[in-house]
C-alpha cells in the first residue's frame, strides 16, 4: 500500500482553502458544530379572512366604504399612521397615533421645540421598560389614554351589558361620523391574532374604516413590519375580542377613544410609589378590591364621634393617615411641561390649597395641613395630598364607611364638601378618579385574586410576553 503525504506547503494550502470556504459558504468553524444564527422575518403572508388593503378588492372595498360614508375616522388616521417602534409596543403605538390623530396636545415636549405624542410619552401608568418586555394590559392602555387627555369608553367583550350589536353600533357611530365634528372619536381593538389565523396573540389597532354591505372594518395595524392594513369581518374581529388574556383572566375589548376643545392633558396624574415586586409594594394593598379593603379598615378603625361634623373630621384625617401609610400603592404628581414654567400647574395647586381650607373652615378643624404654594413647580407639593382625598370616588368613600350609623352621618357632611371642588379641578380629578380604577384594575387583573398585602403572581419572575413572531 502506498502512503500518501503531505508537505508543510501543501498542508498551509488546504488549509487556507478551507478557511475560504468557510467564509464563503458561510461554514461553521468546527465539523459537526452548527451554527445557528437568530431567525429573521421580513414581513408575513396574511391569512384569510382577513383582505389586504392595498389589494384589488381591498382597494374595491375601501371605494365602496368612501361612497358609503364609512371611512369619517380614516383621514385623521391615516396622517398619523405609525408603526410600533417595538415588537411589544402594539398598545403605546397604537396609543400614541390616535392621540396624535385626536389633535391632543401632549403638553411635553416631544423633541426640540415639539410637543407631540411619542411612545416615549406615554409612561405614566407603566413603566416603558416593562411595557418592552411583556406588553401593556387592556386597563392600563385606557389608563394612559385617559391621563393623557383623552376620554375613554372602554369595554371589555365579557361584560354582561356589551355584545356585538354594541360593538357594531360604536364602529358605525365613529366610521360613520360627521368627518369635521369636533367630538371625533376612534376605536382602538384589543384582540386575538389566533382568531384571524395570524401569528401571535394579543394586539392592539385602531379601526380606520367600515364596511357597511359586507359589514367588514378596516384594520390600521401598527405591526406594520408584519401585516399591512386589513379588512375583517365585524363578527370575526368581536371573537378574536372574546379570547382571554392570560395575563389579566378577562377578555380582550374595544375602547371608544375621543378628544373635545375642552380635553386637554391633565396636570396630575396617579403612578405607583414603589417599583411592582418591592417590598413596598408587596406591602401594600395594590388591588381595587385590596386597597378599597385597607381604606375601609382605616377609616372605621375605632368607634368615630357621636357628633356628625367631628366625625367627618375624624374620618378626613383618617384618611390623610392613609394616604401616607404604606397601604396606599398610589400617589398624585403634577405634570409639567420639560423645561417650561407651567402657570396653570401653579392655579391647579392653589386650587387644591383652597379645597382643603375650605373643608377645614366647614368641619371646624384643621384636618389639612395645606400650606400657601410658590410660584415655582418645586414649591407645590404639600397640597398633593388634598388631590388624592379627591381621587377616591365618592362611591368608594361610601362603601368604606359601611353601614355604621356615625360612619354614615359623617358621610352626609362629607358628600357635598368632597363634591364642591372648584371648577378650574373638575377635569384633573376626573381624570385621577378614572385612573385610580384603571391602575388597581389592572393590577387586580394580574393578580388573578383578592390581594391583601401582596401580589405575588404580579411580581412572579415572569418570562418576558412578547407577541409571537
């Protein structure tokens, strides 16, 4: 048998030429070992039923909703079509394209001069960090719409009282609208991509369109990186609303998001005052039904006077000593334009500073500690604290205070002075009354239960919620 060798040059060759090939055709350093790069998409085939919109019977129907008067909506939309500038971004895209569209004036600056909505705005109900990483819940998206400026009709498809005829009835009310009414309204969905047989989950879009024969809506989706607009069913698009989120327990919806001359963006808002999983916030009672419990324990914690207007006092401070204690998860902020001096933040604090001494004035006592405020932002913060005594509704006050016969004749002096608010507040505390149901609803939904204490399936380790590829 003949050997077969190698010199040293014929050996430095081969293998130059295998590093070569592996270049060249792209082959793992090591025989055996494969690589395995990231998977990539650019864009998805979309599934029927759903029909494109740039199609030849996409644009046949887009034609036929223009001389049916079913696309009121889609001009303003389509000025601020955006794509989500993440692949978990669907609700804060979608968000900030109908605020944009709605004409809201975010009242912060955008970028140089700018005020205008970004995804980057829109932080105040969950932090953007979180929302990148495991997406936005229904509750929380209507949250940010509402401390933003918006007004906000939300629906959830399993409440007793919505069905698809409601559903159908609000598509034609905001598709079908007068284009110039200044009360322009715009739907966004909360659905099931499954139910369209599309890769993916939950999503959000706003509606641009509808279809009145074939009775179809028209899709704006801001994933535009995978699917283009769309038109679908009315009926299929409500299923795919009546698929659960697993993350809340509840069906998806359907928000009728609308702007007013006289909506602009609130200057105070509720967030959180600790970080989800601290041990503050295990501590406290983050839950509706968890902290509207806690506040109900602090305000009958012992027998309150006999005489109504000392027990209104009494339950006032009670209050106060609740607003400041651990249990309570929330708290007030004032908004302030980036780099501005904001006057009308300014007369929101005097306000709040003349609600708390016109209550001291009427039980005789000084329940507040309400200090005279500054001409600076940064001198306002002692009269926060008569704003989040209003951002409890007076429905909660009520059901705190039960059925104790002095509970309930100091709610009969409380009522008209927690109503009586001036009238430059009445927009910032409805909009802190809407968004104290909208957070601890939210974060009910996370829980899954009652917490009291702690919110243990909140703060789990979760494995980050992105939309399916």
């Amino acid at each position: 048998m003949r050997k077969t060798t190698f010199s040293i040059a014929s050996a430095y060759i081969f293998c130059l030429g295998a590093r070569w090939a592996r270049g060249f055709f792209h082959l793992p350093d090591q025989i055996g070992m494969a690589s395995s790069p990231p998977r990539t998409f650019h864009r998805r085939p979309l599934p029927e039923p759903a029909i494109a919109f740039s199609s030849s019977r996409g644009r046949q129907l887009f034609s036929e909703a223009l001389a049916q008067g079913g696309l009121a909506c889609f001009f303003r939309l389509i000025e601020q079509f955006h794509t989500q500038g993440e692949p978990a971004y669907c609700g804060l895209g979608t968000l900030a394209m109908v605020m944009n569209a709605l004409g809201v004036d975010p009242e912060r600056v955008w970028k140089g001069p700018w005020r205008w909505f970004s995804e980057s705005l829109l932080d105040c109900c969950e932090p953007l960090e979180t929302v990148k990483e495991r997406g936005i819940t229904f509750s929380k998206v209507a949250c940010l719409a509402r401390c933003n400026g918006a007004h906000v009709e939300a629906h959830r498809a399993d409440e007793p009282d919505v069905s698809l005829e409601d559903f159908r009835r609000a598509v034609r009310k905001t598709c079908e609208a007068d284009p110039e009414d200044e009360n322009f309204q715009v739907i966004v969905a909360s659905y099931s991509r499954k139910a369209l047989n599309q890769t993916g989950d939950g999503h959000y879009s706003p509606i641009g369109g509808y279809h009145s024969e074939t009775d179809q809506v028209l899709i704006l989706d801001v994933a535009r990186f995978k699917y283009p607009p769309h038109w679908v069913p009315v009926k299929t698009l409500w299923e795919a609303m009546c698929r659960v989120d697993q993350e809340t327990g509840r069906s998806r919806g359907f928000m009728v998001i609308g702007s007013t001359t006289c909506l602009k963006a609130s200057r105070l808002a509720l967030v959180w005052r600790w970080p989800e999983c601290s041990t503050k916030a295990k501590q406290a009672a983050s839950t509706l039904s968890g902290c509207s419990k806690s506040f109900s324990q602090a305000l009958l914690a012992d027998p309150l006077p006999q005489n109504a207007s000392a027990a209104a006092a009494e339950v006032i401070r009670r209050a106060l000593r609740f607003i400041e204690s651990p249990q309570m998860p929330l708290t007030v902020v004032y908004k302030v334009p980036e780099g501005q001096s904001d006057q009308e933040v300014v007369e929101v604090a005097k306000a709040l500073g003349r609600f708390g001494d016109g209550l001291n004035r009427a039980l005789g006592d000084e329940c507040f500690g309400i200090e005279d405020v500054g001409d600076t932002v940064e001198e306002l913060g002692p009269n926060r604290v008569a704003a989040s005594v209003l951002a409890i509704e007076p429905s909660l006050w009520q059901q705190a205070l039960g059925t104790d016969v002095a509970a309930q004749a100091a709610w009969e002096v409380l009522r008209p002075l927690l109503l009586d608010f001036l009238q430059v507040l009445k927009k910032d505390i409805f909009v802190l009354q809407q968004q104290w149901a909208d957070l601890l609803t939210a974060r009910e939904e996370m829980c899954g239960a009652i917490c009291s204490g702690s919110c243990e399936r909140a703060c789990v380790q979760a494995e980050p919620k992105r939309e399916g590829y």
